[in-house]
C-alpha cells in the first residue's frame, strides 16, 4: 500500500469515527430524578433517556481508554537502571 493511499485511508476512518462520535454527543436532559448525562441520539432514537456514554460511544472508546491507562502505567514505572 503507497504512502498516500494509506494516508487517504486513515483520514477517511478518522472522519468516520468523528462524525459518529459527534452524532451521539453527550447532552443533559431531565430525569424522573433530575437531570441525567444522555447520549443525544440514542435518546432520540429510544423516546427515552439512554445514560452517556451509549454502548456506541462505549465501543468507540474502548481503545482509548485502554491506550490511556497503558500509556499511564507506563510513564508512572519506574524506569530500569543501566
């Protein structure tokens, strides 16, 4: 695969996945017990209040969270001696 195919590629799923993330952006909404963080569109979606993050903003996540908290382990390890 050349160079700018793979470029074309990345930023093609990169807008992807934003746009899906923006579509199911986190909104307050008023609850039976005051008001509650939403996902915006699931909510639209179910007639109802559907807690942020939505299972797809879960998934959407997962990585990141994970990359974060490895990336934070790391940096927190005591760096071997020479």
């Amino acid at each position: 695969m050349n160079d700018e195919l793979l470029r074309e590629t990345a930023l093609a799923l990169y807008l992807g996945v934003e746009m899906l993330s923006n579509l199911h952006c986190e909104v307050e909404l008023e609850g039976n017990d005051g008001k509650v963080e939403a996902c915006a569109h699931c909510s639209a979606l179910a007639d109802g209040i559907v807690a942020y993050p939505c299972p797809t903003v879960q998934i959407l996540l997962t990585d990141v969270i994970e990359e974060t908290t490895s990336a934070s382990e790391t940096s927190e390890s005591p760096e071997p001696s020479a």
